[in-house]
C-alpha cells in the first residue's frame, strides 16, 4: 500500500512539475513585448494567472489530503488528469481557430467551434481521445496535418 501511495505521489510530482514547464512553454498568454506602457497590464494578467494555478493546486492538495484509500486517491489523480487534458486540448483548439480564421477557413473553425463543448464536457480519457481525433481529422482536411500533431 505505502508502495502504491508513494507512486502516485511521484506521479503528482513529476505530472504537475512537467505541466507547469509546458504551460511556462505554452501560456495562454499572448505573447507581448513588456514596455514601460504596459508594465502593471502585464504584470497584473501574469500574476492572476500564478494565482488561478496556486488555487488549482491548492484544491488538488485538498482533495488528495482528505483521500482515505488508494482508490479514492487513484480517482482524484484521474479526475485532475482528465481536468489538465481537457485544458490542453482546448488550448490546441483556440490555437488551431486562431490559424484558420487567417486563412479564412470558416467550415473548419464552426466544426472545431463546435467540438470545444464536447471536449468541457467529456467524463473519460477514452471519450476525450476519440473527440481530438475528430479534431485532427478536421485540421488534416484544412491542410494543418502537421499542426494537428503539435
């Protein structure tokens, strides 16, 4: 059992530290040259962010605080799992919108526009899985097969 709790801390561990280099690598903020100008607007949006992330985090140590089995502990690990998927997916999705409105390609961006509400809502892996294939499908027939991959 401690084996079994101890391998799913590192996986916390490793999970939340891997995400946070992606998000530091992807942030969903835009990227803008910090001036004078702008200094306390951009300021302000980074540190709502850190703050919208140390709350997350927060509610996950809560929730795997108060865990009383491995499988409840092994529940909330997939919930939080599925939660940062769904979060990734959507954010591959806004950037994939963003590339197609240039190129004017508005079929792609209504189907893709439609798609994000199933991915909010999806309860599985699996369920979440089968939807971004739909979306690479629908990114490869607009041309971006090889967005549809990063």
């Amino acid at each position: 059992m401690r084996k079994i709790l101890l391998g799913l801390l590192v996986l916390v561990v490793v999970g939340v530290a891997s995400a946070a280099a992606i998000e530091h690598q992807q942030s969903g903020l835009p990227k803008l040259e910090i001036n004078e100008d702008n200094f306390e607007e951009v300021k302000e949006r980074i540190l709502s962010e850190i703050e919208m992330k140390i709350s997350k985090l927060q509610t996950l140590k809560e929730k795997v605080e108060s865990a009383n089995s491995a499988d409840e502990l092994k529940s909330i690990m997939e919930e939080h799992a599925l939660d940062r998927a769904k979060e990734m997916s959507l954010r591959q999705i806004e950037r994939a919108i963003e590339r197609l409105e240039k190129s004017n390609n508005t079929d792609a961006v209504s189907k893709l526009e439609s798609l994000k509400e199933e991915v909010s809502q999806a309860t599985s892996m699996e369920e979440l899985r089968e939807i971004m294939k739909e979306v690479r499908g629908i990114l490869e027939g607009a041309g971006l097969s090889t967005y549809a991959n990063g």
